[in-house]
C-alpha cells in the first residue's frame, strides 16, 4: 500500500501547486479594491501614453522638426531624473489613497490647460512642452503611491499573481494609447469651430484627444476614491504625521534630505534588493532599446517601411502578455532568480539569433533574400519569444523589489529604480539611432547580447535567502 501511494502524492503535487496558483488568481481578481486600483492604473497608463502620443503628433504637424520632435520626448522623462527619488521620499510619509487621486485631479487640470493652448495658439508649442513637463512631474509621485498601494491591497502571498496582472496592463495600455485611443479620438471628432465674441478657434480632431484624457483623469480619480480608505492605513505614517506638525521648514529640509539619502541605503544594504533594482532598470531600456530599434529593423531586415514597425512591437507585446499569465505556476516550479536568469540568458541568445537568421534566409533563399515569407515567420516567432524571456524577468524581479523593500522606505525604492531607469533610458533615445548607424544595426545587436550576458554573469551571484525561499514554498 506505502509503494503505491509514495507516486500518487508525487503525480500531485505539481498539479496542487497549479491549482494553488489558479486559487491565487482567481482571490485577486475577486478583490474588489484591487480591481479598482488595476482599472486606475490601466486608464491613467493609456491616457499618458496617448497624450505622449498627441503631443508629439501635434510637434511634427507644426514644425517637422526632429529637434523639436527630442524636446517633446524630453519633456516626457527628464522630470524623474531630478524628481523621482524626491518623490519617493515625500510618497513615503504621505497616505497613497490621497496622492493617487490628487494627482490623476492635478494630471487632469494641466491635460485641460494643454487643450485650451492648443486652441488658443496652435503655432506657439513652449507652453504645450511645459504642461507636458509638469504632467509628467506629477506622474512621478503617482507612479511609487500606485506601486505601494499593491502590497496594501492584496498582501504579500497574492504579491506575484497581482504584479502579473499590472504587467499585462502596462504592456496594453502602450498598445492602446499610442495605437487605439489617439486614432479613436481623431475618428470620433471632426474639426469644428468654437466662437467667442469677435474670435473664431479652430479644434482639430487630434486636440480632442487631450480632452477626452482630461474626462480619463477624473474618472481615475473618481476609482481611486471608490477603495475605503482603511485599506490604505499603514503605521508608520501616524509618526510622520506627529514629525510633520512638529518640525519646521529648515527641519523638513533636512529630513528629506536624509530620507532621500536613506532611501539610497536601503537599496544598497540588501543585496538582493540592489540586485532587482538593477535588474528592472536594465530590462526596461532594453524594451525601450526595441521600441526605439524597431523602424530600422523592419527596414534593414525586412525591407519594410518604418510604419510596419507594429510588426514588431505587437509579437512581442503578445509573448509579454502570454507569458505573464503563466508567471506564477513557472515562478514556483523554477525559482525566481533561476527564472529571471534563464530570462536574461534567453534574451541574448534572441538577439543573437535576429542577425543569424537573417544571414541563414540569405543563404536558404537568395531569391528572395529579406522578402521571404520564411524570414518573416522566423523573426515573428523570435520577437515573440523575446516577449516571453522579458516577462520571466520582469515579475519575479518585481515581485522580489516589492517584497524586500521594507514597507516604510518601498515608495523611495520604487522611486529610485524609476530614476535609474529614466536616467539610462534618456541617453538611449538620443544615441541609440546614432549608435546603429555608426556601429552598424548588427554589430550593435550583438554588442548589446554581449552586455545582456556580461550582466547575467553578475546577476548569477544573488541568490534568494533561505528564509524568503522557505516562505515563498510554504505560500
């Protein structure tokens, strides 16, 4: 009887982990207030992107100038350079419940005051770029209060399933807000004229595209109050509270300041911690890297116009999405840092592959040569799969930074991995065309699959800490 049963429990206990991670899904899909906060965050991330979207559209209508084009991409990132650390550390003594529904309000305020420039005068673009620049200050304290809500709302063993589906949606509201809504909204609207008196203002369909993100805002605003506010208590913010009524304005100074330079200390005193930090950073200049890469690749080894880049976002955007909903049932089986590991590794050797078959098509089809139908299978399913390995990257390495952060300080940590990505994401979307064209588009893929691997080599030294591993197996 003992030798038959000793292969039964074995056969099930890959199958109870599964439905242990079905349950876990399905207990966060039927949180209320989670699903609150993910529709908050699904509009407010499209609704950004699309007004990224219209703001660079309306900078190439009225001056094709790629200048003025770089100042509009400027004006998106450069404010989490100097603000984002800064961010966390205010967000940290601060109730999220009341900096996430302020800020979609002040986000909805200078979307508006964007619509009434542009009406106004549709030639002078300084005051759009600097609403745009102010629209993204504001984002940099709702982007760590939207991140340390999480753990708040669904606990720290629903943590992966939850961050998975925040993944998804990230990945989709790039999708739509740069591809769906900007369309939508030019499709919905026709120009008209408002008249004011002795003055005639022109609206054109695109503008209307600001005014429907502003309507956005309010409605992610009016979400966010939907969640009780009980369920955004933490305690450590009632002494905050007490330091705050306490202190004066050079005391305040100087606590920011310390809480800024703490919030570099946490990051470096846990290794693993540092290691996630990095990592996440690394990971989404890549996806920039692709983005940013995606035209000239569709020309050089395609031969296909800069428009069909879609062809390339969109099997990758699929593979991130896929993969994402697998993320909890593989993170058990594998491990987190094996997995992001295996991620990373299976990054490098994609890239590698994109140069290597286009020289094999060459080869197997000279006739066709980059038109073939072959190659273009091929590299769908490669970019594809490049999705899948940066998803095995990108939750567990969040899941990790969300857990070792320490409840107290996680804002300013969010908050300094935002800085260091956009700090490394800025110098990419200025240089990464220059690179290419001076490196040469395939040697630039692999020197970047060298660096991935060199990187995964320092990564191959962190290790997840017993205790955390016992923990993650019990749950």
């Amino acid at each position: 009887m003992s030798l038959q049963s000793t292969p039964k429990s074995q056969s099930e206990q890959p199958t109870r982990k599964s439905a242990n991670s079905q349950a876990r899904i399905r207990r966060v899909l039927h949180n209320r207030n989670f699903l609150l906060l993910w529709m908050a965050q699904l509009i407010s991330l499209t609704i950004l992107n699309a007004t990224n979207y219209g703001v660079i559209v309306l900078v190439n209508s009225v001056t094709q100038s790629v200048f003025m084009a770089g100042l509009a991409i400027i004006a998106f990132t450069l404010p989490a350079i100097p603000f984002s650390a800064i961010a966390g550390a205010v967000v940290d003594r601060l109730n999220k419940r009341q900096v996430l529904w302020i800020s979609n309000i002040l986000r909805m305020l200078t979307v508006l005051l964007m619509f009434v420039s542009i009406v106004l005068n549709r030639g002078n673009l300084w005051p759009l770029l600097l609403l745009t620049y102010c629209t993204s200050l504001i984002g940099q304290f709702f982007i760590p209060a939207e991140g340390t809500s999480i753990p708040l709302l669904v606990g720290e063993r629903d943590l992966m399933p939850a961050l998975s589906l925040f993944n998804i949606s990230i990945t989709i509201s790039q999708a739509l807000g740069f591809l769906v809504l900007g369309r939508v909204a030019t499709a919905l609207f026709t120009p008209f004229d408002i008249h004011l008196g002795k003055h005639i203002f022109h609206v054109q369909s695109i503008d209307m595209l600001f005014l429907l993100v502003a309507i956005l805002y309010a409605v992610c605003a009016v979400l966010i109050l939907c969640i009780p506010a009980r369920h955004f208590t933490e305690p450590h913010l009632k002494e905050a509270q007490r330091e705050r009524e306490q202190s004066t304005t050079q005391e305040a100074l100087r606590r920011l300041w310390r809480d800024l330079n703490q919030g570099w200390h946490i990051v470096r005193a846990d290794s693993l911690l540092f290691f996630s930090v990095v990592q996440l950073s690394v990971v989404g200049i890549l996806q920039l890297l692709i983005g940013e890469l995606a035209g000239t690749f569709v020309q050089e080894a395609l031969h296909r116009p800069p428009e069909d880049m879609a062809l390339i976002l969109a099997p990758a955007g699929i593979g991130l999405v896929g993969a994402s909903v697998l993320m909890t049932p593989l993170t058990e089986r594998l491990g987190r840092i094996r997995l992001t590991l295996i991620g990373f590794i299976s990054l490098a050797v994609g890239f590698l592959l994109l140069p290597t078959t286009q020289w094999l098509w060459t080869r197997l089809d000279p006739a066709h040569s980059a038109t073939s139908p072959g190659l273009f299978w091929t590299i769908i399913c490669l970019i594809t799969l490049l999705g899948v390995a940066m998803a095995c990257v990108n939750i567990p390495t969040n899941t990790i930074m969300q857990e070792r952060a320490p409840e107290s300080g996680r804002a300013r940590v969010l908050a300094f991995q935002f800085m260091l990505y956009n700090s490394g994401s800025i110098p990419v979307l200025l240089f990464a065309g220059a690179i290419a064209q001076w490196l040469g588009f395939n040697l630039l893929i692999v020197v970047l699959a060298a660096a991935m691997l060199v990187f995964c080599y320092w990564a191959s030294h962190f290790t997840e800490p017993p205790k955390k591993a016992q923990h993650h197996s019990e749950s």
